[in-house]
C-alpha cells in the first residue's frame, strides 16, 4: 500500500472491494436483461414497462441483500457498539429517565395536582409546583401527627413516585376524618379521660356536624362505599407496657383541621385540671 494514503483496515478495504464488484455486477445484468425485454417483440410495450420495473426493483432488493452478507461482520460489531453505547447512556441517565417516567404516571394517573397535601418518603406538605423533574412542597409539620406551616419548601424528584407509596391526606373533599392521640398510663383514670376528650369533641365539632354528615352521605352515594359515621369515637390501644393511648377520630374541615385539633385538646387539657 502506498505511504500517502491513510491507514485502512485490509477487511474493510476487501469488503469495499466486494461490494463494487457486486454493484457492477447487478448494473450489468440489469443492463442486459433490460435490453433482452425490449427487443422481445412478443411483449406489449405494457408487459414491458411491467417487466422493466419489476427486474429493476429485483436488482435493488439484491444489492442490497448482497451489501448486508458483505458486510455482516463489521455491522454485527457495529450493534454491539451500538447496544454498549445505548447501555452506558441508560445508566448515566437513569434517575432523569425516571424522573420524566414519575411525570408520566402523576399526569396520566391523576396522582395529585398543586394544592393537595401529600406524604412521600418522609416529605409532606402542599403541592406547590411540580415540572417533569421534580415536585415542590410547602412543609407542613414538624412530624406526621403537626399540621402547621414550617416556611421551608421541600423538593423531591419525580422517581420517588416509583419506589414509594404516596398518600394524599385530602382527596378532593371538604370535610374529613381525622385522628388525635392522648397518651396516658394506666393507672391513669382513662375512663373520666375518654369521657372528657369525647365531650371535648362533640362540642366543639357541634357547629359542623351536619354538614359533616351530609358530605359523607354525599361521598357515600358518589364512590359507592359505606362512608363512616363523622360522631366522635374513642378507641383504646396499649402501645407499650405501662402505656395506654386514647385515639379520638373526629370530623373536621379539610381546611380547618389543626384548628378543631387545637380547640379539642385545650378543652381537654382544661377540663382534665378541675
């Protein structure tokens, strides 16, 4: 090989080679079967043209057959460059292509919009903003039984709606139920302490109550579900030994719910002192 001219590959330099031969092959047939149909003085200049583009379209589908066994070895090796390459940029790019995923799922399933209050992987608050990367939360807490505003915002990536189960604290209603939790010991007088948080409940919940049930009634009859009666209920749980916890479920606006929380638990406090 001459020094002037660049390295080359004798393999790729021998494919070239062949598949030359093999487009002058196939121009030359179809030369010499194009000129054979048009002397034949049998055919129609129809059954011609017929025959003409038929062999023409014959000789490409064959070049290009010849071109893929030419040259298989070298596009086998380029496939698996190519998967190698599609991997690498997989892996690199995983936690976007999640994040875009997260986006798909919380528009297509109507996971959640901006102002509902949600809790994800230790994140709660109000939707603020959310974008095909990440989502935006004004904090509510601090903790999961707190329901004021910290100021802060928290950001979370769209993948975490994979790997995480969501829970929307108010969908789309306007009343909803809620829990309160008093703990006591139990040498503790816990039957006056139930009297007093039930009572403490029923009055301040008194002002809503029946719109409170004409919601539930009206969620009842739209999901077909037996929605739960919005009186007041005490339940009793031993968490530990020695310990015994007074779980109060009461009814509250959605938007009102830390202030009938707070009211309930002042009332008890001042009733528990006299």
């Amino acid at each position: 090989m001459p020094a002037w001219l660049p390295h080359i590959d004798s393999s790729v330099l021998l494919d070239s080679l062949k598949s030359l031969l093999l487009l002058l092959s196939v121009l030359i047939a179809r030369a010499l079967i194009v000129r054979s149909i048009a002397r034949n003085q049998a055919l129609t200049m129809e059954a011609k043209r017929r025959w003409v583009v038929s062999v023409r379209n014959t000789m490409v589908f064959v070049f290009l057959l010849g071109l893929v066994v030419i040259w298989a070895h070298e596009l086998q090796a380029f496939a698996v460059s190519l998967v190698a390459l599609a991997a690498a940029l997989v892996l690199a790019t995983k936690e976007l292509i999640l994040c875009w995923s997260g986006a798909a799922l919380r528009v297509g399933g109507k996971v959640y919009s901006v102002g509902d209050r949600i809790q994800i992987a230790g994140y709660r608050g109000v939707v603020l903003d959310h974008d095909i990367f990440a989502t935006k939360l004004l904090e509510i807490g601090p903790g999961p039984a707190t329901h004021l505003y910290t100021g802060r915002v928290a950001v979370f990536p769209n993948s975490l709606l994979f790997t995480n189960a969501l829970v929307k604290e108010n969908p789309e209603q306007e009343y909803g139920l809620y829990t309160l939790t008093i703990p006591l010991k139990t040498e503790d007088d816990w039957e006056a302490a139930e009297r007093r948080l039930l009572d403490a409940a029923k009055s301040e919940c008194a002002p809503f109550m029946g719109e409170a049930a004409r919601h539930m009634k009206m969620l009842e009859q739209t999901n077909l579900l037996e929605a739960p009666s919005p009186e007041p209920r005490v339940t009793l749980q031993l968490s530990d030994a020695g310990r015994l916890n007074l779980i109060l479920r009461f009814p509250a606006p959605d938007r009102g719910r830390s202030r009938v929380e707070q009211a309930i638990l002042r009332r008890f406090l001042v009733a528990s002192r006299r």
